[in-house]
C-alpha cells in the first residue's frame, strides 16, 4: 500500500443518521473521509460519524458498494421514487446485519485491498479531520483484516 496514492483508494462506511437514527452506507472517493461527513452534518445541521468505515483500492471499494446495494435493494428506503442507501427501519435490519454481509463480501470475494479501520479511532467523528494523512504510510497503525464474525450457511 505504501507505494500507491491516496487517489488509488476509497472508503466505504456505515452511518447512524443522528436524528432518525436509520441506518445507511456509503463510499467517498476523496482522500480524508471527513470531507464526506461534513457534508452529512451540514445537510442535517447536527454532528453525524461514521461507525465503521473500510479503506482499499477505489476498484474494490466501488464494488462493494455495489454489491451491497443490489443484495439489499428490496430493504433500501425509497423516497420520490429513488432507492437511497439507507436502510428502511421497517425491516429491522441493524448495524450488525450490515457489518456481517461486509465482511462476508470482503473476506469471500475476496477484496484484499480492503481493510477496516481499528475499533479504537471509531466511530470517526468531524472533531479529527485530520486521523488519516498519514494512513498510507502506517496502514497497521489505522487498520486491520476484516473477519467474518458468524459462519456462512
């Protein structure tokens, strides 16, 4: 990782919207995620984060998000006739749901570019815009292998 740009990767997080508390995802293709949030927390005049957020190559990441997209389409929570990427409270999906199909897809694709940042700098808030600069040149620092946590059926 060390030898690529920070234009080569992306991110993919999970979001807890503040005010409705409905869960969503999504990717941001720039290089700090905080630039993303912000615009989350702007739109919402409230503090929003990110309760994961997974780093890899922006082919794979783009993936991921689509994958997870068409597997959930029927659970997404449309609005003016458009599916959004969050998920409708009515079906009782939760944030373990979303994080178990992640890592299924992450670990059984698989995509071994992506990784998931440590526990301890979760969930990424607007108060550290700055966490990530260095994250290509100490990637163990920020993240970890994704493992999936309950066996597939």
């Amino acid at each position: 990782m060390s030898e690529t740009t920070l234009s080569n990767y992306g991110w993919f997080y999970n979001i807890v919207q503040a005010q409705t508390l409905v869960l969503g995802y999504g990717i941001t293709l720039r290089d700090q995620p905080v630039d993303r949030l912000l615009e989350y927390s702007n739109h919402a005049a409230a503090a929003q984060q990110f309760i994961n957020l997974y780093y890899g190559d922006i082919h794979q990441i783009k993936a991921l998000e689509r994958y997870v997209k068409k597997q959930w389409v029927e659970y997404r929570l449309e609005l003016s006739n458009k599916k959004l990427e969050w998920l409708d409270p009515k079906w009782g999906i939760n944030l373990k749901d979303l994080e178990d199909m992640v890592a299924d897809r992450i670990v059984n694709n698989p995509y071994d570019t992506i990784r998931k940042v440590k526990s301890k700098f979760l969930p990424y808030t607007i108060n550290h815009p700055n966490l990530f600069n260095n994250i290509n040149s100490n990637p163990d620092y920020f993240l970890e292998e994704v493992k999936v946590s309950r066996k597939r059926k």
